[in-house]
C-alpha cells in the first residue's frame, strides 16, 4: 500500500536509515499514533529490519502505537506536583473522561496521560493541555477546564468539518 | 604487547583483546551468560564482572569493576582479578538478581548454586520467566542470520523479546538459532503436524520432507534460505542431514 504523508516524510529525509527517529516523530505527528501498515512501509523503504522499526517506536514515549486522542492531557505527577496533589486531579480527570490513565476516549477526542515533570514544578500541580501549561491545578479547576474544552470542542469539530 | 598480571599470572597480550579473550587463552574461568565467540558482545549479563587495576602514574592501582566480555585490554600493566572476595561477592548478588528473574531455569540456579546462592532474597514477578534479556537470540538472528525478525521491545520492566507487533514474522524463517543460543532454554521449539513452531515469535513453518528417507529435513523456509545463500542443486538442499552426507560421500568417493 503507498501511503502518500510517509512518502512525503521519508523523502524530506531522503531516505536516509539514521533519520529513522526523525523521521517516526513526523509520521506520530501526522497522524497521531504510528500506524502498523506504515512501519512496515517505512521498514521496507529504508531497508531497516521491521524489528528494529518496530523497537524504537516501542522504546520512546513520544511514540504511540495505539492513536492518541485530538487532544492530549498531560498531568504531572513529578514530586513537586505530586505533593500538591496531582494525583488526585489524574484521578479526576479519569472520572470526568471515564479513561484510564493512558487511554483514550472511545471518541478519539481525548487521551489522558500521566507524567514525570514538565519542568515547572514551582507552578504544580501542573497540568498540561494540547501544549499549554496550566498551573496551581485544583480538581475543580480541571474540571472547569474539560468543560470548556468540551464547548469549544464542538466548535472544533466544525472547524474539522471545515477542513475536510 | 602489554603485560598483565591476571589472578597473580604474568602474561603478555595484544592490545584490544578482551580480558575475557585473554582469560580462555590462559585458562582462567570466567564464567558468562550472554556472550558468544561468533557474535559481538554486549554485556548484559554482568556475569563475568571482574576488577582491573589500571596503574597511574604515580604507581597505584586504580581498580575498577568492568565486564570482561568487553572489556578491551589497552594499559600496560592491566593488574585484573577474576576471584577477588569483592569479584566474587559481585557476582554472587548479580546471580541473585538473576535468580530472583528466573528462579527456575536450570542454567542460573546451577550457576548461582556454583557460587554458593540457593536462594533469591528478592521476590519473584513470574516464577515460569527463564528469559534474562540478554539478547544472544536477536543477536543472533541478526548476525549470523541476517534476518533480524525479532528484537528486544520496550523499556525497564515491560522489555521483552518479541517478534514485531507480538504476531507471527514474515522474517522468521524458523531456523533455531535462537533457541540454540538462548543460555537459559528460554525459546520453545515443537513439531506439530509436519510444522516447526516457535512458540516464542508466535512462528509456525512447514517442515520439508527429506526426498531420499522421508523424515523431516527441516523448514522449508530454511532450506530454500540455504539454497539461496550457498548456491546449492535442488537435489542437495532437499535431503536431511544424513542422507546429505551419505550423498556427498558417495560423490566424494566416485569422483576419487
């Protein structure tokens, strides 16, 4: 199967294997997740054995092998974030969501994940949303915020029809 | 050529062999796990822990515990212990973590048992784990091979041996290899109805009928491989061992 993106991708490379890394992190930004028919291709046009392709896509945490969700909460549980409670607005979050961490919603709106500092422990708990940091988290103010990403998530959604 | 002193011997060697090479030229045993002559080593299974001294300039020794698989012999003077009190309580905490792993492969608990542990002090995750990921089989299958269809997957404590995607590999040829390397018995080879199966990579191939007596002669994917790789007749490559030999022995002896 040609797959027309990955082409595009592992051309800007000029197919060159040390670009592997790069070129995996453009193919999850494309389309959110490494999709298995791609691997296969980019293994094939490469000329890098499957298992390897396969192992650095497993081994990052940058790299998901399942699609991730239009939007991506991350919450921190580093150990400043941690002793402000940060668990407690995970688990929030999973009530709201009705996810575990490390899922996705059936919806492919949104994937929650939980990690070990993003660096701005002094503003923790700290939560991360698409991109933007949001500090001195409470459990009520993460939920005020999924609603309002829910309202405008509909307006999203036409932006998404818009586009397509 | 460099002096080393190892376990009190003097000895010259190269430079650049490992302590490892040098220690089976001498016959000082070193004990391992993951390495093997014929593949590049790796130093997974810090078995083979010993300490060497570099000398310093201003006469002392500074001693270090390295691994000896691929530790490469650059100093002159090297002085480098294999049975130490410290060499030796090293490993015999490295063969407890082993053994805490894979508490029942036979492998480790003789080898653990030779250094006097019968017992792991730390809980075992999975009392049926003989798999010490030490990477001889991807190795392997890479190296000699050349197929490269499985690899070590994941990070910390979900790494694994697997094939891609965990199912069955267009790569996997069901050579053996693999489980002919594994030092703790890990891979599970069977023959089921006329195929080979690889339980481990999830490989299921046909096993080839040897043309002259009829047994198994073996898969049919690793034939046709070896036919390919070594330019062999159809009428070679299709026989099982024996009647290979027997064959080629005829031949052999028409041709006298």
């Amino acid at each position: 199967m040609e797959d027309k993106k990955a082409r595009e991708i592992l051309e800007h490379y000029k197919y060159e294997q040390n670009q592997l890394i790069h070129i995996l992190q453009d193919i999850q930004t494309e389309y959110r997740y490494l999709p298995r028919e791609t691997l296969s291709f980019v293994s094939r046009e490469l000329k890098i054995p499957l298992s390897r392709v396969y192992s650095v896509g497993n081994f990052y945490n940058a790299f998901s092998l399942k699609p991730k969700g239009r939007h991506l909460i991350s919450v921190c549980l580093g150990t400043a974030c941690h002793v402000r409670g940060g668990k407690r607005i995970s688990e929030e979050i999973e009530r709201v969501l009705n996810v575990k961490s490390g899922g996705t919603t059936p919806d492919q709106e949104y994937t929650l994940e939980t990690v070990n500092c993003v660096g701005a422990c002094a503003l923790g708990p700290v939560i991360v949303v698409d991109g933007k940091y949001h500090g001195q988290m409470t459990s009520a103010k993460a939920k005020k915020l999924l609603s309002a990403m829910k309202d405008s998530g509909g307006n999203g959604k036409n932006g998404k029809n818009k586009k397509s | 050529m460099l002096k080393v002193t190892i376990d009190g011997i003097e000895a010259e060697a190269d430079k650049e062999i490992t302590i490892l090479q040098l220690a089976k030229k001498l016959g000082v045993e070193i004990p391992t796990l993951c390495h093997h002559d014929a593949i590049t080593t790796y130093g997974a299974c810090r078995v083979c822990t010993v300490e060497a001294g570099i000398p310093r300039s201003d006469g002392k020794l500074r001693v270090r515990m390295v691994t000896a698989c691929n530790y490469p012999i650059r100093d002159n003077g090297i002085v480098i212990n294999t049975k130490s009190e410290r060499v030796l309580a090293n490993r015999r905490m490295i063969l407890e973590l082993l053994l805490a792993r894979c508490p029942n492969a036979k492998k480790i608990k003789d080898l653990a048992a030779e250094y006097g542990v019968l017992k792991s002090r730390f809980p075992s995750e999975n009392p049926e784990e003989e798999c010490i990921l030490c990477g001889l089989c991807t190795r392997v299958c890479q190296e000699i091979i050349g197929k490269s269809a499985i690899s070590l997957v994941g990070r910390g404590f979900e790494r694994k041996v697997l094939a891609p995607f965990d199912e069955p590999s267009q790569d996997c040829i069901a050579c053996g290899a693999c489980a002919y390397i594994c030092p703790t018995g890990a891979i599970k080879i069977e023959i089921e109805d006329g195929k080979l199966l690889i339980k481990n990579w999830k490989t299921s191939r046909e096993l080839a009928k040897c043309l002259i007596c009829g047994e198994y002669a073996g898969p049919e994917a690793v034939l046709q491989y070896i036919k390919e790789k070594a330019a062999l007749p159809d009428d070679i490559y299709l026989l099982c061992d024996k009647c290979r030999r027997k064959k080629l022995q005829k031949e052999l002896i028409a041709s006298a």
